[in-house]
C-alpha cells in the first residue's frame, strides 16, 4: 500500500489537511445558511446530515496537531496568539455587533462564548490538556474521553466557557491526539473508500426518516439529558450513537478527501478566517430578515443559498482576506512575552529536533 503520510516532512503543507479543511469549512458556512430553511423537510435532513460531522472533522484534525503540546515556552506563545487573542477580538466583536444590529443587550463576557466563538474556547481547553491524554494508552484515553463526554450531558455544566461542548466534543479531540500515520492511510485505502460511500447515503437516509422524530439538538452537543428532556438511559445511548455515527462520518468524509494538490489547496491555510467571518454574513442575513421571502424556500432558492454559501467560504478563505486579518489571527506580541535566547534553527530550545507536527502547520480551523 501506498503511504500517503500526513506528517509535515520539512516545512512542506500536507495538501490531504489542506484539502480536508477546506472541503469542511464550505461544509460548515453552507450548513450555518440552510438554518433558516429548515421548514423543507429535505433541507433539515441535509442540515442535520452536515451537522452530525463538519465540527467533529475539524476537532479530530485539531486532536492529530495538538499531539507534541508540552507546555513549551514556544507552543504557549502559539496559544495565546493564535487561539487566546482571536477568541478575546471576534467574541467581543460578535457581541457587540448584535448589540448594534440586532438591538441585543448582551454583555461582554469573555467566559461565556457566543455563537461559533465557543470552538476557540474548546480548542484552547483540549490543548492544555492533550499533555494529559498523550500519558495514557490510547484505549484508555478515548474510554476516559467518553465516559467524560456522557457525565457533561447528563449534567449541567453551565455556560461557562461552553463547556457542555467542551466535554461532550471532547472524544474527538482525543481520538485525533492518539492516531498515528498509519491510522490516515488505512481511512484512505481503498476498502474503506468503497463503504464510505453506503455508509454516507445510508446517514442521508436515516436523516431524512428522523425528522419529526428526533430533534437536531442532539448533534450540537449543546444541551444535557434533561434540557433533552430524556432520562440517563435513553441519554446515554443517544450520545453514544451520535458520536459513534459521527465518527462513522468522519472517517467517510476523510476517506474521500483528495490526497493531491488541487485548486482549492491553497484556501485550506484560510479556514480560521472563514470561520470567524462567515458569523457575521450569516447572522446580518437572519436579523436583517432576508430569507423571509418566498423565493429562498423554493428548490432554486434553495440552490442558490447553497451556492452563495460555498462562495462566501472560498472567498473568506482567500490569500487577500488572510492578509487583512494577520494581525488579528496572526499578531505579534513579541512585547508581551519574556525575551529568551535564540533557538539554532532546526533545534528547539530544549536541545531536540522538531518531530515534523511541531513545525508551523495550519492546525484545524485554528493553530
């Protein structure tokens, strides 16, 4: 079999994560633009389809880069300005704007995420703790993981930091922490190609036969047992299903995700800012009450809504809007950490050499 690593050799960007980004980010922008659709049958079966497995691919890929975390000086730093810094600026700007044009009245806090702030807030969580997981066997890690995950939805964590997705996600993560190289080439071989493919329509099928007979709030992983409205056996076993069938789909997403180069690569380094741009878009259209008319709810609105939601994503991923908000994603803050000697290239501080996941990687959604 062809080894199709998904390590970084060198500095050189695997185009599968790339790809894979990219290929969800347009996954995540359509899905937020269908919210309003949902009064189609076939559109809440597409929504909740969507749903069961955009955020899970971009936690997982996130769990594979967080695997060298150690709480270096250097990995610290990466923390704050790339995960810490724009969860402080777009939870605070997305606050604010529904405050200016929705006449909302929130306050700021920054321990309460809203809307799609609450990834950043959970990447930063899982990252301090992946030191934590990576000690364990991988076995005992993702049961630890799960068994977590069932005691945060049958209780109420409360909305700090969101946390009831921070747990409940949380299998994902360290299922990414704990795959190997070889774990990738087997999702991409050419077995679990061919059953990607009934495992995927068949998800389509049950997503249509449940509406009405199951809510989509399951899938967000957003809410406990009791605001379910369900009690601890029929909640556990939904929330072992969900993300049993999640899993199921993430690894039929993957294992369709291109291995090559393609003409969309390049956009997949400009999903941290598709993500957060997209929520400003999407919620304008709802409190500005566009889809209100007739139109969109027809087949071709439909269609159209679809297709201005993977433009918007492939626009917002692009090199020009990267460089705009560099600053914001990406900023210097050289003044704000202690000063320490300069490492000799190609040799970390502690005297070791990078193991290729700890060179500069985009990492999921975000770094």
């Amino acid at each position: 079999m062809t080894r199709g690593v998904p390590a970084v050799q060198g500095t050189a960007r695997d185009p599968f994560f790339d790809n894979a980004k990219l290929l969800a980010i347009v996954l995540v922008v359509v899905g937020h633009a269908w919210q309003p659709l949902k009064d189609s049958h076939a559109m809440w079966a597409a929504y909740l389809f969507v749903y069961m497995f955009h955020m899970p691919v971009f936690i997982l890929i996130s769990g594979y880069f967080s695997r060298s975390f150690a709480f270096r000086p250097n990995q610290v730093k990466r923390l704050i300005t790339g995960v810490a810094v724009p969860y402080a600026v777009f939870e605070t700007a997305y606050t604010l704007y529904g405050n200016a044009v929705d006449g909302r009245s929130n306050d700021l806090s920054l321990l309460s995420p809203w809307y799609l702030t609450w990834f950043l807030a959970a990447l930063f969580v899982w990252r301090l703790t992946a030191p934590l997981w990576r000690v364990l066997r991988a076995d005992v890690a993702v049961g630890l993981a799960v068994v977590i995950a069932l005691v945060g939805a049958a209780g109420e964590p409360g909305p700090v930091l969101n946390l009831d997705r921070v747990l409940q996600f949380l299998p994902f993560f360290v299922i990414g922490l704990v795959m190997r190289p070889e774990h990738w080439d087997l999702l991409r071989s050419r077995p679990v190609r061919i059953a990607a493919v009934p495992a995927m329509a068949g998800a389509a099928a049950m997503a249509y036969w449940v509406k009405g007979r199951m809510t989509a709030e399951w899938v967000f992983h957003s809410r406990g047992w009791s605001e379910l409205h369900v009690a601890w056996p029929v909640g556990a076993a939904m929330t072992l299903a969900m993300t049993a069938c999640s899993l199921v789909l993430v690894a039929a997403f993957l294992a369709w995700v291109p291995r090559r180069d393609t003409w969309f690569t390049p956009l997949g380094a400009g999903t941290l800012c598709a993500y957060l741009l997209h929520g400003f878009f999407i919620r304008t259209a709802a409190w500005e009450n566009w889809f209100d008319a007739a139109f969109w709810h027809t087949p071709l609105g439909q269609v159209v809504v679809t297709a201005l939601g993977v433009g918007l994503a492939l626009a917002l991923t692009s090199a020009p809007v990267r460089r705009l908000l560099r600053p914001v994603m990406e900023p210097r803050l050289e003044w704000a950490f202690r000063n320490r000697e300069p490492a000799v290239a190609g040799v970390l501080p502690s005297g070791r050499p990078p193991v290729p996941e700890e060179r500069r990687h985009a990492e999921s959604v975000a770094s």
